[in-house]
C-alpha cells in the first residue's frame, strides 16, 4: 500500500489532483465514521483480545508516524518553526500526544493553512503585491533596532506646563490678535522671478491673491534628478549622528551655509495652539543627509521672521522634503513670512502608491522600522531645556525623511511605467486626477502628480481667522459649534419670536462672545479660557448667583476662577436685555379651557382689585367676583345655580407683592411673568350636588341608610350591621320583583321522587331527610290547578330568596374559646375511631 501510495504521489499531476482529492476526503470521512464507532471501553476490549491489540499498536505507530513526518515538512517549508519547537521535536508515546498535541500539531497545522491561505489569494490576485520592495538587510537598516511602542500617559508637566512663564511676553514683535487683515510683511523677495509688489488675481479678476511666490510655484522647473530611478541614499545611524541645538543668530547662520549646499532637505514643525489665540511654532527641525538641526523658533523668532531662510526655503534647486505639509505651509506664513519653493509631500506619494495607511510613523515603520513615541505629538514644546525623549522624537521626524523620498520616488517612476503598459493594452484608459500636461514622459506621470499636489499644497495662504458675532460663521464660530456639537436648539436656523430656547441661545451667543474676547486679550486658546462643555452648559442651565456658577466646573479653568465675577455679570445683563427686548413681543397668555373638556364654560369673567397680601397666607385670597354660565355634559345646567363665588386668580402675593419688584429694581418683562403666574392660579370650584331620589335617614341604631333609588349606574352599598343586632326577616316580606331580567338559560329544576314512608325512594336508593334547622333556603310555592297540583312554566327558572342575616359575616368578631375547645374536642374523638398510619388515617379498607 505504500508503494501504491508513493506511485501515486510520483504521478500527482494537475489533471489528476481533483480525483486525488476526493479520495483523501472520502478516506478522511471513513476514518471519521469508524472512529466515531469505536466502543469508549477500549482497554476493556484490549485486554480480552490479543489482536485487537497488537492492530491498535500497528495502527498508533502509523499515525505517529504520519504525524512526525507532516512536522519535518513543515520545518523544511518555514525554518522558523524549528527554532520555536522547544523540547521534544517528535510524538512518541501517548503521554506525548496527550501534552504536546495541540502546542505541537494543532499550531503548526494552522500557521501552515494560513500560509496556504496567502498564497492562493496572491495567485489568484485578491491581494496586491507590494508597491515598494524594501530591503530589510541594507546597512543602515541593520544598526537601527526597532524599538517597542511606549504606552501610557505622558506626564501632565510634560503634555501641558501650567506654571510655564508665557514666551509671548518676551517678544519683540507682540501679538496681534485683532480681526485686521494679515498682509505679508517681506523687505526682501529671494529667487525672486517676478517683484515683490507684483499683484496676483484670480480667474475671475476680482479677488487679489496674498502669495509673494505664486508666480515662481507655478513656473517652477524642477531639477531632472527628480525625475531618475536611483538608488536610495542610506540615512546614517539615528544614534551616531549629532544634532545642533539652534537658539543663536550666529548658530543660525552656521546652519544656512550648511544648507545652501544641500540638494535635499527635510522640514517640520512642532506648535502649539493650546495656550496662544491663533498658535505659535515653538520648534523646527531641519536635517540634510549627513546633519541634523533643531532651531528654537522662540528664542530665534525676530530673526526668522526677517524671511532670512527663505533664501533656501525658495530655492528652486534645493528639493524641500515634508510630509503633511498643509498645516505647515500656513504657520511657517503666520510666524516667519516663510514660503516654499519645489515641495514634495511625501503624504501625496503614499496616496498617489494606495499605501493602507499615509501617516509619517507607517512610513518610518515601513521604511526604517523605526517607531516614534507618538505621544509627544500633542506634548508641550514650549518647555524649555526640552527633556531628552522631546528631542529625540522631534529629530525621528526629519531624519529618515529623505530616505523616505528617495523609495517614494522610486516607486512613483516604477509604477508609472508599469501602469503606462498595462493602458496601452486598455481601449480606454481612465483619466487620472491632477493629469501631467501633454508631452510628459509616461514613466514621470506620478511623481508629477504628487508635485501637482505639493504645489496647490505650497500655494496656501493664511488667513486671520475673523469673528463674526451676529453669524456665527467660520471655524471658531457660534453657530459652527453649535452645529458641531448637534444643538439643534443653539444654531442660527432656530430662531423663534419668543421662548426658553430664544433665551438659551442668547445666553449661548453672550457667553461666546465674552469667551473668544477674553481669549484675544489674554492670548489664549478658547478651549483654555472655557471648555465646549462648559459653555452649553451655561447656555442651557445658567446659574442663578456666584455660588451655582463655580459649582458648575470640575475644576474651575483658571481663567475662569480670575473672571468669574465678569462672566457672570455678563448671563445676567444678557438675560435682562433678552426679557426686555422680547416683553413687547410676547402677547399675554389668558386663561384657557380646552374645548374636549369635560365641563365648558361659555363666558369667564373675572374682577380683580389688588389691596395688599394677607398675612401668613402665601397666595392671598382678595374679595373678587366671577360668574360661571354654561351647561355641563354630565350633571346639566343645575351647574349655574350650584356654582358657588370664589376667586379663580391671586393678584397679589407673599412671595412677591407690588412693593418687592419695586425695591428689586425688576423688569417689565419679570413683572409679566408674575402676572402669568398669577393667572395660572386657578381655584377649582367644589362638586356641585347632584339632584336626584337619594335621600338619608337614620334607623334606631342610627346607622345610616340609603332608602332612596340608586344613581344610575352605580352599585348600592350595603351597610355593615353587627351580628348581634341582625334581625331575620320572614320569607313573606321578601319582594320579588318580576322587573329583573336574567340573562342566561334558566336553571331546570331537577324532578325528584315521590318517597315512601320508609325513606326509600322509587329506584330503591335511601333518601335521608334534610335537617330541621338546615338554612336551605324556602323554594317559592308555585300556583296550583284545580286539582290541587302544583304547575311548572316551562323554561321558567325559579326564583331562590336567601337571608344573609343566617350566615356569618367576614366581619363579626372571632369566635370565643369554648367553642373552639369544643370542636378540638369533637375532631379528636372521631380522629381515635379510625386506625392511624403515622400521621395520617388509614384508608378504609376496599378503598
């Protein structure tokens, strides 16, 4: 069979390999079935049958066999797998099967599936190959471990210092955070190809384009080292190379004759918009292939915003290499009148090669198998010394980034040409976005469209962001946070004449304006001077003193703990100025009365004189008159005459009185609401009394009875009368009234025989009589013929009288003792009579 076996596995071909499967699935199910009716006492078996023994050792052997030879051949096909099998490599008893099984098979069969799974997805082309090949083994590479990822929270001195002195007031230049236009303030224009007052304009003529270089970035010759495969340039070790701390005019100029020689550097910025209105660039690093720098933009920033290194910056010769560069492009304007000249964002390069992810730290993971402490992204960099991990994550960002441009490039060219063969064959290529112009090489269409990209990037200009308080547009607006956050109730589309919303948005709106005032005068970011959250809330609860305000925050923003007095003076002046705008608009509410209520009233008229409140009364009752006239739906027009005179609204009150508002110096609009409150008050008048047949008198045990016709629709109650004071009453004073109508089949009387004087009935069955004082109730005695005999309506159903009086009440009270004693007595003596079986009586026998 073995040799069967291996002839076969010589011969496996592609045209056979469909009938060899279904054989090892068909031997795979029959080896399941007997196994499955194999007996769970096996040694019992064993050790009655010799040869089922040594068949079940045979057949072991082979499967361990099997076994150790599948685990050699995934060795031979991932030699990782050896290095990770510690201890016995083989199965060789059944102890080793029952501890090792599953660490040793099941594992190492399902790494191996999966490898199965991967490569059929590639050959069938589910998955994409890689874009770029990276050479895992250069040396460069290799002197650079690859660090593990750091996890935690930073240090809230690092992530934001508190007690940092502000580096804004040491500036020459102060910042200017009012709503005037920002114009560049350059004295000299480098590289210039056109002059400094050349004025730019849109396609439309009208709108000026506030972009010194524009005319040199979209005229822009790109040097043709750019456009050729070669290879990438190692970057040196990360540990090995030395850095230069910038915080000197002389360092600065040091680093610019560096830089005038360089064909490629690598820019980024790290800022900080938390603790500045409109941010500030607090470091900036610079590296070549062989050096870096980190400038100190906060000690440096008179120098650079001279526009000095704009020099270099607009070089068209000098490739300036950033990743994610929008931002940048902005502050680098904002802080310094930089500008940037033949960009290549290598975030446009990831996007136009369909990399899963573009983020810088992929990159540099991908590339350099580097992992940066992304933590210190949103850390402080305005500490100054910087701790040595700030430093070292601030250089990871500019270090490896030229290597990192030189396989983007690479793979752009690579994929270019690849993608130009496969649409010649294609009858109708698809147009690309930010299409190169005719005549351009195909191999260079992708990086030229990632300098396309870079250079709309490099085009950005920044704006002074203006605040607009009646519309709320803009980034930092009213109404785009209120859209942000989904209140639906705070957004310039609800306005509505009157309301607590109307309220609420104003409050919304006073306290945004005072929030991003305060953040102009004090240079701070308006999330510091008072969070999102704080500030709906103020808006939808405002408090009603000092106290309710501070208890409002968790923990109070300093800002906020300086200027509470303001803020709250700036709620309650809003508030007052809301309720006094709006009093003319809003119409008095009057007293209303549904139309679908029970009661309708046609006319309401109501007197009211205002004399002074009743003491010890907190709504005081005034002489007032008011007449009711209209008909009820349920007791009729008795409603009028019954209707009492009573006062339906207070004028006055306790609480607050004619001569409080004076003295609180209050609004027209809060006297309004008074009187609303006033008129909301509403006495309800008492349940008139319903004429009818319902009268009352007293018995001689003075207990109440109803001796009149009940209401219609309602159960008469029947008094509760002690047992000692009932009276029986005689059949005959029991009325019959022949009005009541039973619904139902009548009860048939069922026909009894005539008894002997025996006591034996005519089917010979003995009849006892009825006990002389039963309480069977008296049947009613029928009308009899001339004969004497009594005569039965057919289908008429007889009438039964019962008397309640002659049976006990739930209500009596509880019997006394002797009578219980007595019947203890009685059950005891017939419990002796019958044979017991434990506890219980036997049952009679026969039973």
């Amino acid at each position: 069979m073995a040799e069967s076996q291996a002839s076969s596995s010589s011969t496996l071909s592609s045209a056979s390999f469909s009938e060899f499967n279904s054989n090892v699935q068909t031997a795979a199910l029959n080896a399941t079935r007997s196994a499955a009716g194999l007996p769970a006492d096996i040694p019992f078996h064993r050790s009655m049958d010799p040869e089922l023994a040594e068949d079940l050792d045979a057949f072991s052997s082979r499967v361990l066999s099997l076994t150790n030879n599948i685990l050699s051949l995934v060795a031979t096909a991932d030699p990782s797998q050896s290095s990770r099998r510690k201890g016995k490599a083989k199965l060789q008893t059944q102890d080793d099967v029952m501890d090792d099984f599953h660490s040793l098979v099941v594992d190492v069969m399902d790494q191996l599936l999966e490898r199965t799974d991967i490569c059929l997805d590639e050959f069938l082309g589910r998955t994409k190959t890689p874009l770029v090949a990276i050479n895992y083994d250069a040396p460069g590479l290799r002197k650079t471990a690859k660090k593990v990822t750091p996890r935690g929270q930073l240090d809230p001195a690092v992530q934001h210092a508190a007690n940092l002195a502000k580096p804004q007031l040491a500036f020459k230049n102060p910042v200017k955070n009012n709503d005037e236009p920002w114009h560049p303030t350059l004295s000299h224009k480098f590289n210039a190809q056109v002059p400094l007052g050349h004025i730019y304009r849109d396609s439309d003529a009208e709108t000026i384009i506030n972009h010194p270089y524009r005319y040199e970035i979209t005229h822009i010759s790109y040097p043709p080292r750019m456009f050729v495969t070669a290879d990438p340039i190692q970057p040196t070790s990360f540990e090995s190379t030395s850095f230069t701390w910038v915080s000197t005019p002389d360092a600065l100029e040091s680093m610019m004759d560096e830089l005038r020689r360089a064909p490629e550097i690598a820019i980024d910025l790290e800022h900080n918009n938390y603790r500045s209105y409109a941010g500030i660039v607090c470091l900036m690093q610079i590296s070549t292939r062989t050096q870096d720098w980190i400038v100190d933009t906060l000690a440096l920033r008179a120098e650079l915003a001279t526009g000095t290194l704009n020099e270099v910056f607009t070089d068209p010769k000098i490739v300036k290499v950033l990743h994610g560069a929008e931002s940048d492009i902005v502050w680098l304007q904002q802080d310094f009148n930089l500008y940037i000249v033949n960009l290549f964002d290598t975030f446009h390069a990831s996007k136009l090669l369909e990399f899963p992810r573009h983020g810088l730290a992929n990159l540099l993971e991908m590339y350099c198998d580097f992992i940066p402490d992304k933590r210190y992204q949103l850390a402080d960099w305005r500490i100054r010394p910087l701790p040595e991990d700030m430093l070292q994550y601030a250089r990871s960002d500019t270090h490896f980034l030229l290597f990192i441009y030189d396989n983007l490039r690479n793979a752009l060219l690579d994929r270019a040409v690849s993608r130009a063969q496969s649409q010649s064959r294609s009858p109708s290529p698809r147009p690309a976005r930010h299409s190169p112009p005719s005549g351009t090489p195909p191999e260079q269409a992708l990086i030229r469209q990632a300098l396309a990209r870079s250079e709309e990037t490099a085009l950005r200009t920044y704006e002074k962001e203006m605040y607009d308080a009646e519309l709320g547009t803009g980034s930092g607006g009213w109404d785009t946070l209120a859209r942000k956050w989904n209140k639906g109730a705070l957004v310039a589309a609800a306005e509505t004449p009157f309301g607590s919303q109307t309220l609420q948005r104003a409050v919304y709106r006073c306290v945004h304006a005072w929030r991003d005032e305060v953040a102009r005068a004090e240079d701070e970011s308006t999330r510091y001077v008072l969070p999102n959250h704080y500030l709906f809330q103020l808006a939808e609860r405002s408090p009603a003193d000092m106290a309710a305000l501070l208890q409002m925050f968790q923990p109070v923003p300093p800002v906020v703990r300086r200027r509470a007095k303001e803020l709250f003076e700036t709620i309650r002046a809003c508030m007052q100025a809301h309720l006094s705008k709006t009093e003319k608009t809003v119409p008095s509410a009057p007293l209303v009365v549904p139309k679908d209520a029970k009661m309708q009233v046609d006319e309401v008229v109501v007197t009211t004189a205002a004399p002074a409140a009743a003491v010890g009364s907190l709504w005081s009752r005034v002489p007032e008159t008011s007449t009711l006239a209209g008909k009820s739906a349920l007791f009729g027009a008795s409603l009028a005459s019954k209707a009492p005179t009573i006062a339906l609204a207070a004028s006055t009150s306790s609480l607050f009185g004619s001569k409080g508002l004076a003295h609180q110096q209050l609004t027209s609009r809060f006297q309004e609401v008074v009187a609303r409150i006033h008129r909301a008050l509403v006495t309800i008048p008492s349940m008139p009394v319903v004429e009818g047949k319902v009268t009352q008198h007293t018995d001689a045990d003075s207990s109440p009875q109803n001796t009149g016709e009940p209401a219609h629709g309602m159960q008469v109650e029947v008094p509760y009368v002690p047992a000692s004071q009932r009276t029986t009453k005689n059949a005959a004073e029991v009325i019959v009234d022949d009005s009541i109508v039973v619904v139902g089949q009548a009860r048939q009387k069922k026909r009894k025989r005539a008894k002997t004087d025996t006591g034996v009935d005519g089917d010979g069955d003995s009849a006892s009589p009825a006990p002389a004082n039963s309480a069977t109730p008296k049947k009613k005695k029928l009308p009899k013929t001339e004969s004497g005999a009594e005569t039965e309506k057919p289908g008429e159903a007889e009438v039964e009288t019962f008397d309640f009086s002659a049976v006990p009440n739930l209500l009596d009270d509880v019997p006394n003792e002797e009578d219980n004693r007595v019947k203890k007595k009685k059950k005891q003596k017939q419990g002796k009579d019958k044979p017991m079986y434990g506890d219980f009586p036997r049952a009679a026998e026969g039973a």
